[in-house]
C-alpha cells in the first residue's frame, strides 16, 4: 500500500468515526422524540379524564336521589377504569426513556474520552442498530428479524462507535441486498443475527435470503468504490478497515438465496475479560 493510500485511508476512516456518532445521536434523539409524543398523548389523555371525572363527581354531589347518584359513580367508575392502562403505558415509556439515556450516556462518554472505560452489551449495539435501520419501510414492515444472543459474551468496555459503524454496515448491505433481490414467490426477506464466544473472539453472523453475491463481484467485494448496488462501494471497505485495526476480520459466505457476513474480534479489544 502506497503512503498516499495509507493516508487517505486513515483520514477517512477518522472522517467515518465522525458522521458514525452524528448519526448514532441522531437516531437516539429521534427515539427520545418518539417518546416524548407518547408521553404527550397519553399526558392529554389523562387529562381529559380528570376534566371529565370532576364533572361527573359535580354531577353526583347534585344528584337529587340514590339511584341517580350510583348511576354516574359507575360512569364515573368505568372511566376510571378506561383510563386506568394509561399508567401501565406511562410505566413502559418510562422504561424506554431510560434505556435510551443509558445508551446514551455509554456513548458520550467514549465520544469525552476514547479511552473512557464504560462497560456495554452487545445486544444493546445490535438493538440500537436494527432500531435505527427501522426508519426504512422496508426494513421495518418486510424484512422478518431474528435475534440470537449467546449468554457467554461478557460486557464490552471500549470501541463502542467502531462496532456500531462496522455492524451499520453489514445491516444495511444485508437489508439493501434484500430489497434489490429477487426471492421465490411469496418467500419473505430473513435475516438472522447470531452472537457467539469463541475462545477468545466475540463472533457475529448477520445472514440474509437475498440474491447472493455474484461471481464477479466475490474476489473485490472489499475493494474501495465496489458496489452491486450502484452505491457509493465504500461500506464494506470501510468495516474491513475499521475490523481490522481492531485485529479483527469480516469473512463472507454466499451462495444463491443467502449471504452471511461474519464479523470476529479479539475479545482483548472490546473487553477486560
């Protein structure tokens, strides 16, 4: 590799780390957004109710008999009732919130301090991840998503931006080679995460029932500005790099109707363990 190459490399992998927290942040602020509006609704909502219930308990302190009265304490009664599974909703933003501030929190602290010891789960990473690709229609409504965690993958204390740039890469190319792809009729487009220890790697297998990546494209698929999906061809070049310079590796399998990209990194770069 010439020097001139090495440099450029460098300046845009730095360039990459840049718009990977733009867009991480961006992502989050807007789930924090989607948060806020349900917070906003249901707020309203319970609000209708005590404007309604206060005048409903007018009504029955001016009730002029028993029966009356009952008749709108059970009004009253079944509209709290109505109501009442706004708190269980109220209860589960809450926890939304938090976890989106949490993630936040890890992220900005690596952003701070790259040196910054923040312990994080990879399924948060993977989370945060297919999260954000859901913004895409198609990725949201078609595309079937299974998730498959192992349980011996310990906390990751560092590189947290780097796996979520170089996992943002092989989800989109998954989810791109799917939506580009032709599948037998009526075959749904899968894709399957899987996590795994291995000795002393993390291991992480994003397959997908697209197309399958073609001959000609097999040999250079990693090389700088090579798409099959007249993009810019600097995704997966860049999450080669990014792996790389974490000692790690991407590696592929493709066959016609299924690809799987396999990201390994040294469990000594993400963790403590």
């Amino acid at each position: 590799m010439t020097q001139s190459k090495m440099e450029w490399e460098k300046a845009f992998i730095e360039y990459s780390f840049d718009a990977a927290v733009g867009r991480l942040f961006r992502g989050l602020i807007h789930n924090l957004n989607g948060v806020g509006q349900a917070f906003s609704m249901q707020a309203e909502l319970l609000v209708m109710m005590f404007d309604q219930a206060d005048k409903t308990l007018d009504i029955i302190e001016k009730s002029d008999s028993i029966e009356e009265a009952r008749s709108h304490a059970g009004i009253l009664r079944e509209m709290i009732a109505r109501r009442s599974g706004l708190t269980e909703h109220l209860v589960k933003e809450v926890n939304v919130l938090h976890d989106i501030m949490r993630r936040c929190s890890n992220l900005m602290a690596e952003c701070r301090d790259p040196g910054t010891v923040q312990a994080y789960k990879l399924r948060d990473v993977i989370r945060t991840e297919l999260e954000f690709l859901s913004a895409d229609s198609f990725f949201k409504h078609k595309v079937r998503k299974e998730v498959i965690s192992a349980d011996n993958i310990p906390a990751l204390v560092c590189h947290q931006v780097a796996l979520h740039k170089i996992l943002a890469v092989l989800l989109e190319n998954a989810s791109l080679s799917m939506e580009k792809g032709v599948r037998p009729e009526g075959e749904p487009a899968k894709l399957q995460i899987r996590t795994s220890r291995e000795d002393d790697q993390i291991r992480i297998d994003i397959a997908d029932n697209g197309p399958g990546v073609d001959d000609a494209l097999r040999e250079k698929i990693f090389e700088p500005f090579v798409s099959g999906f007249s993009r810019t061809g600097l995704g997966l070049f860049l999450g080669r790099a990014i792996a790389a310079s974490l000692h790690g590796e991407i590696v592929f399998t493709s066959q016609p109707g299924s690809t799987c990209f396999t990201l390994k990194l040294p469990l000594s770069e993400v963790t403590f363990d």
